[in-house]
C-alpha cells in the first residue's frame, strides 16, 4: 500500500516538528492556488511547540476576497497559550507578482528549516513561486500537499504530540510537626504522554482569598519547573478528587471543580503569599530553653521573666503536651584564675510547673548573687558559650529522627565564640566547638524549630541570632508571647489564606 | 664602648627606643628583658642607677607575673638602662692569640615622642621636644616602632616621624660634620604587634610566615622580608599618609644602615599545658569583663596578657644596632 500525498506530507510535517528542540526554528510555507503562507514554528521551554502563521502573500491579481483559504483557521490562534498573533492578518494580505512573492516569502532565519508545500497545481505563478523558493533555499524539503490545508495539518500534529516534558501540578506540602508549608509538585503526566490521557489527584483545600485557589501546571526543565498555566477557582474549603485532562501539549483541563478562571497575578506575588506556616499541629511539644547568663543582673532577670511568659502561654495552648527544659549558658574563662563554669543543664524535659519553679529559684538566686545593678559576670565579656549550650542540647536530642515537635529557645545577647581564629578577634571556644556546624546538626531534626529573643536589636545583633532566631526571633523588651509562639508554628495564629491546594494527607 | 653609669653627654653608644606615643616602648623594653633572660646568652639589660633597676623590675613582673601591660609613664626619661655583653670565655688560638669577645655596654634610653606638639592625647605622654631631638642627636642606634594596629585606628605614625626627623636633620647636618647629608645612625625599624590577628594573617596572606624548630613553634617574618610587610601595612593604613613613612626612613637614613624586623613583645599565645604554638588560637590578649553589658573588641575593656610572655625578635635589633655600633668604633679606634 502507498502513502498518499497527504499521508507523506503529515509523516514529513511530523518528523520536522519532532525535532524542533532549544532554539531550532521550522518554517513552513504553503505554495497554493491563492499566494504563499508561511508559518513560524519553534519549541517553548515547557517543551510545547509554539508557532505563528504570516499573513499570505497573494498573487498579482487575486484578492483577499477571492481567496479561498482566507477563511482557514490557524492552528495557533486557536487556543494556543503563548502563540503570537499572525502579523497582519489575513484581511491584510497583499498582491505580488509569483516571484516576488516567493522571495518575501523566504525571509527565514538563516538557521531555520524550511519545508515548502506545493498545495495548488504546478503552473503559473504557483510553479513559478516553487521555483524560486527551491532556488533561494535549495536545502528545503519540497512537499506535495493534500486536500488538508497545512494550518489544519500543524495543528492536529502539534495537538497529537507527545509530552516532551512531564506536567505536575504545584501544590503545598505541611510539615506534619511544625506546620511549615512548603511548595511542591504533585505529578499529572510523564513524558510521552499524548492527549486524552487522565490524571486523578486528591488535594485539600484551604479558605483562599477573594480570588481563590490557583490551580498551575509545571512542566520539568532541567529540574527546573516552568509555568505551563495557571488558572484560580473560588472554593469552599475542603477535599477535592480533581480529573486532570491532558487536551494537548501545554493545555490542562480539570474536571471535578467549577470553572477555572485565568490567574492574573505574577508568579511571584502568588509565592509570596503562601504562608509560613499552617494551623497549629497537634500533638507533644518539647521547649528548650537556653538562657546566658552574663551582662548585669536586671538584664539577667528580665531574661527569666521573658521565659517564664513563654511556658506559661505555650502551657496554656498545649495542655499537657508540654515538656520544658532549662538550660543556662554563661561566658567561657581565659583566665587562670577564673575557673571555666561549663553549660548548665538545669531542667531536662519536665512539667512547665516544675520548669516555673526552676526559672524562680534561678531569679532568687542571681538575685542574691549580685552586687549592684551593673554587676558583671566574671570571665571573657565579647561572647558567650553559645556553641556549648548547642553542642549540649544537640548531644541530649540525639540522632535527628523523631516528629516531636522541639523548640530551641536562646535567650541572650552575645555572640558565640568562633571555632578556630577569626577576624572578629573573639576568642576560639576553648573546646573548638563550631557554632554553625552544631546549628546545622539541629536543623537536621525534622521536629525542631528556632526561637531567639536577643537584648540587642537586630541590626546590632551578630548574626548568628538571626540562625538562632530562624523561625521566631524578638527583641528582650518587646516580646509578644502570643505572636512568638504562633510564628514558632506551636500556636494557631488565626485565619490564614492559602494560594495553592495542599496535597492531601492519606 | 661605654662602661659608666648609663648616658653621658656625647656618648655616641647609646640606642634610643622611639616611637609614637602608646607604640609599646615601655612593653618593649619589659620584653627585652624577658627575651634577655629567655636567650641566657651574654646579653642582658641593666638599670644604670637603682631606680632605673626597680623600674625595669617592676616592667618586668607586671608583664610575666600580673601579666598586665605596664603603664603609659611620663617619666621614661628619667630612667637610664644599658644593655651590656658579658666577656666570652677566651682561649687561645692555634697561632696563639687570645680570642673572645670583650664586654660591652650600651647606653639604652627610651624616648617619647613629643605627644603634646602632635596631639597625641590618647595613650602615652609627649616628651619635651627639645629633649627628644637632644636624645637623638646623642645616640648613634634608634630603634623605631611602627605600630601597625595603632596606624589603622590613629594613622598618625608619619606626622611623629617627619618633624622630629626634619628637626634632628637640621641639628646634626647643619654642621656638615657627616659629610654625605645623612643622619650617621643604625635604624632598627620594628613592625610591633605581630600578635594581632591583622599584622599575622597579613604576613600570612603574603606568604611571608616561616614556623622556625624552637620550643614554641610560633611563626617568624625573616627580616629579609619584613620590609615587604611593613610596606603592606603602611599601605592598609587608611589615613595613606603612613606609605610616605619610608622614603621619609630613606630621605634622612643610608639605606644600608636600615634594618626591618617584625617583632611582637608579648609573643602568640601558646597553651602552657600544651608547650605548642597553635595557628588556631592565637591570641596572647583577652579582655576583662565590664560591668556595662555586652561589648565587642575594640569596645575599651581593660585588656590583661592571657598566657606566658614569649617576645618574638625583640632581642635582634638591639643585638643588631650593638653590633653593627660597636663594629663601627672599633673601625674608629683602630683607625686611629
């Protein structure tokens, strides 16, 4: 059996479309009865491809209403996100002499493959017009065409290609202890896929703003994702089982849901206004409380009593749930004669009552132990041992693994001494401890999140408080304890608006 | 050489210890001693009178013993030292000569720069002008401190220099008693401080670190290449007059009677448990805790020697300046 012209165009058309990859250009240029049509096709970074249709350029003598083709719709007009307009259109076409119109018509990209197709008997200026193209291009691929119009060709093969890249739809994940939400991607169709194909995915959806939940389709660029589209629907806050339909590459139709509306807003604005954290996570909270006990003695106090505030409101939102501990931390000796007081591991994981009863005695007794208001602490004044207290409370939490859900609470104002020389000339950690190195090994704790309240303001602040005071950090005088904790994740912090679905947890 | 009590008028053996008003002069001197008595060669460091002795000892514990800096003192110029070279033992040589080297003392005053004429109201006091340039003009070995740390905060170390070396030109030249137009003294000039973090990761940014097999470890700048960095710091001196320091050294010194040394009076610090020099800590100074909160370096806490006092080359330009003075006399003697 013999392929027919129309079939040997198609397979051809097909083969030249496959390979358009980077920024490879194909230009297809229809010879018919009426004038010549070129059209523009590359491949866009999803990997869908993107063209546009010339206005045709007619023969001496025809006119646009004479034209039959006038009327065929362009394969990238028709739906196609992204395509550019043809330039012109074709109510603006113009007459020209066949060979003129063959060399307006080879205005191409030098680098550009070009198949020309002969859709009119040959003849005339058709056959004229073929003669020039082949002589101005004689690299192209020179074609019979069928009783298919080639804008109906391109369009049903650029509709029946197969995905180049996988498609997933953008959602949010929650950490199950902290609440933190993060983005991800929920997979819809891999590679190769071809339209029709059907993907079902569960997602949950959280109250949105007034212009609600945004549905985006990525597609996987050297592990990196690029926007395919991004539609918004108003939803009740729920469960949704959401069909996903590959119509053809680059277009996604969900079913399951109201109708989607086009997103308007920058890709950015929408990141941005994911929220830190979702809803307060139930379950057991462990706070750890480190506090320096250097600088004068009201400093001292109001440390204490900043701390106090916190157990009391997170035991009051965690009935029960709460363990604390109290850790202090003073300022290493590089004297002889002061004798060095290590990390001081008061409470370790009991009650908030008994770590309340703990932080009183402590008051009580610096209280004592001062000599006046400007009392110092005896021993190096430029940094504290914060990188002890984390090698301490590190070495106690153990191998990272549980989902508890901890908080390391550091309450001070000094910096921690460097492991090794440094330019700040703060003296090495007697014992080498590396500061940075202990945080990382914290941060590895699936169920632990960062607290600080400083004495200093942040822009005087070294900048390892704003590591210690990762996820919440506040000034000594102006701590808010309910805020603190809510921005800890360990609180409920009121409505939240959520932008994107969330994947819903089995 | 000299063997009286400490400077006379005209003595041309005398070595003045010189620099800006808090370089370290007095510390300087208090190291001498130490590395003197650290060395137990032939040289060491006497007061010319008693109360220049007790000074000299009292230097001396504060630095080892409370491991505090001695205090800026007016009165330096009331005290008189002399560094003096015991006799080696001599034997005879195989022609039957006697060898071995005669004692020799040497004059040692330690001279302020005149704060006062210069504004230097910091650290230190001036000392009368006139005095300085009289000081000066009597000794033929000058040791000069550059006070690298001191230039970056201050960056006053070319306006001490220039005058008084303008001065001290126009008294001793005026005469044409030297003949060439140039002052007739040895130079030592001491990069000081080589203890601070900035003057050692300097040197070792210019590859200029060499770790010598003594006790300690600690690093060493060949005096070969101290010149290198004492040019890289005048260049990181904000104020940018400190790069005219030394053509102003060239402009009035023969450039062969100039030596560079990178010296540190208090040494790096060395763990006294572990005897060794460690790259990772070595800061030999550490700040005492203050009753006004949180502070960070540079805030003016009183600051106290954390470990052992090792000085690094604090010895060599005075041994360099004695010797090179000395060799010049006895060219002078034997020349009748």
């Amino acid at each position: 059996m013999t392929e027919s012209g129309e079939d040997l165009l198609r397979r051809a058309l097909t083969e030249a479309i496959a390979e358009l990859a980077g920024s490879r250009r194909l230009v297809v240029v229809e010879v018919a009865a009426e004038g010549v049509t070129a059209f523009d096709l590359h491949r866009d970074e999803a990997g869908t491809s993107r063209g546009r249709e010339r206005p045709m350029t007619r023969w001496a003598g025809q006119t646009a209403e004479g034209g039959g083709d006038g009327a065929t719709p362009s394969p990238f007009e028709e739906g196609s996100e992204g395509a550019t307009p043809a330039e012109g259109g074709r109510d603006g076409a113009t007459a020209f002499p066949a060979e003129e119109a063959a060399v307006r018509a080879t205005w191409l990209p030098v680098d550009a493959r070009v198949v020309l197709v002969r859709s009119a008997p040959d003849g005339g200026p058709v056959g004229r017009a073929m003669e020039a193209l082949r002589a101005a291009r004689p690299d192209a691929l020179a074609l019979n065409g069928g009783g298919v119009p080639v804008a109906v060709l391109l369009r049903e093969i650029v509709a029946a290609e197969p995905l180049r890249r996988p498609y997933d739809l953008v959602v949010l994940r929650r950490h199950p202890v902290t609440g933190r939400l993060r983005l991800a991607c929920q997979p819809l169709f891999a590679m190769e896929t071809r339209r029709g194909a059907l993907s079902e995915v569960t997602v949950q959806c959280e109250p949105s703003d007034e212009r609600g939940t945004v549905f985006a389709v990525v597609a996987w660029q050297d592990r990196r994702p690029v926007l395919v589209s991004v539609h918004a629907v108003k939803l009740p806050p729920g469960r949704y089982e959401v069909t996903a339909m590959l119509e053809r590459p680059g277009r996604v139709r969900f079913s399951g849901l109201p109708s989607l509306t086009r997103e308007d807003r920058s890709w950015t604005e929408l990141v941005s206004s994911v929220p830190a954290r979702l809803g307060p996570p139930s379950g057991p909270a462990h706070l750890i409380c480190a506090v320096e006990t250097t600088g004068p003695e009201v400093q001292l106090g109001e440390r204490l009593r900043r701390v106090s505030q916190l157990v009391t409101e997170l035991a009051g939102e965690l009935s029960g749930l709460l363990q604390v501990s109290l850790v202090t931390y003073g300022a290493h000796s590089y004297d002889p004669r002061i004798p060095e007081r290590p990390v001081d591991v008061v409470d370790w994981e009991v009650s908030p009552d008994d770590a309340q009863e703990s932080l009183k005695i402590l008051e009580e007794s610096r209280a004592g132990r001062a000599t006046g208001h400007g009392a110092a602490e005896p021993g190096y004044p430029y940094a504290a041992q914060v990188e002890d207290m984390l090698a301490e409370v590190a070495g106690r939490l153990g191998p990272p693994g549980g989902r508890r859900r901890t908080v390391l609470l550091t309450v001070g104002a000094r910096p921690p001494h460097p492991p090794r020389r440094h330019a700040s000339e703060i003296l090495p950690c007697p014992r080498r401890v590396d500061w940075e190195r202990q945080v990382r090994d914290l941060q590895r704790h699936p169920g632990l999140v960062f607290g600080a309240i400083c004495d200093q303001p942040p822009e005087r602040a070294h900048p390892a408080w704003a590591r210690l005071g990762e996820n919440a950090s506040a000034h000594l005088d102006t701590l808010d304890p309910q805020g603190f904790c809510a921005d800890l994740g360990v609180t409920a912090p009121g409505v939240q608006r959520v932008p994107f679905p969330l994947m819903a947890m089995p | 050489m000299s063997s009286d009590q400490g400077r006379r008028p005209g003595d041309p053996h005398s070595i003045a210890i010189w620099g800006a008003p808090g370089s370290g002069k007095t510390t300087f001197l208090a190291a001498l001693n130490i590395a003197l008595i650290l060395k137990n060669g032939p040289w060491r460091i006497i007061g010319a009178d008693p109360g220049s002795l007790d000074f000299l000892k009292e230097m001396t514990d504060k630095l080892t013993h409370q491991r505090r800096f001695p205090e800026a003192t007016s009165t330096l110029s009331d005290y008189r030292w002399l560094l003096s070279r015991r006799p080696e033992e001599q034997v005879k040589g195989l022609l039957g000569r006697r060898k071995g080297s005669p004692a020799w003392r040497i004059g040692v005053n330690v001279l302020d720069a005149p704060g006062r004429s210069f504004g230097a109201e910091r650290t230190g006091h001036g000392t009368d002008r006139e005095a300085l340039i009289d000081e000066l003009a009597l000794s033929r070995g000058i040791v000069y401190l550059f006070d690298p740390i001191r230039e970056l905060t201050d960056g006053d170390a070319f306006s001490h220099l220039h005058g008084v070396l303008a001065d001290l030109a126009g008294r001793m030249l005026a005469k044409d008693e030297f003949g060439d137009d140039m002052l007739p003294h040895y130079l030592a000039v001491c990069v000081t401080k080589f203890d601070e973090i900035k003057v050692l990761e300097t040197a070792e940014k210019l590859g200029l670190l060499g770790y010598p097999e003594d006790v300690q470890e600690s690093p060493r700048v060949d005096d070969e290449d101290a010149e290198e960095l004492f040019r890289e710091l005048c260049a990181a001196s904000p104020s940018g007059n400190a790069r005219l320091v030394l053509p102003t050294l060239n402009q009035f010194f023969h450039p062969e009677r100039i030596k560079f040394f990178v010296t540190s009076s208090i040494g790096f610090y060395v763990d006294p448990e572990k005897g060794r020099f460690d790259p990772d800590d070595v800061q030999n100074l550490t700040p005492e805790a203050s009753a006004d909160g949180p502070q960070g370096p540079g805030s003016g806490n009183r600051i106290r020697i954390r470990g052992p006092v090792g000085p690094i080359n604090v010895m060599e330009p005075m041994i360099w300046l004695g010797q090179r003075m000395a060799g010049e006399q006895q060219g002078k003697e034997a020349g009748g």
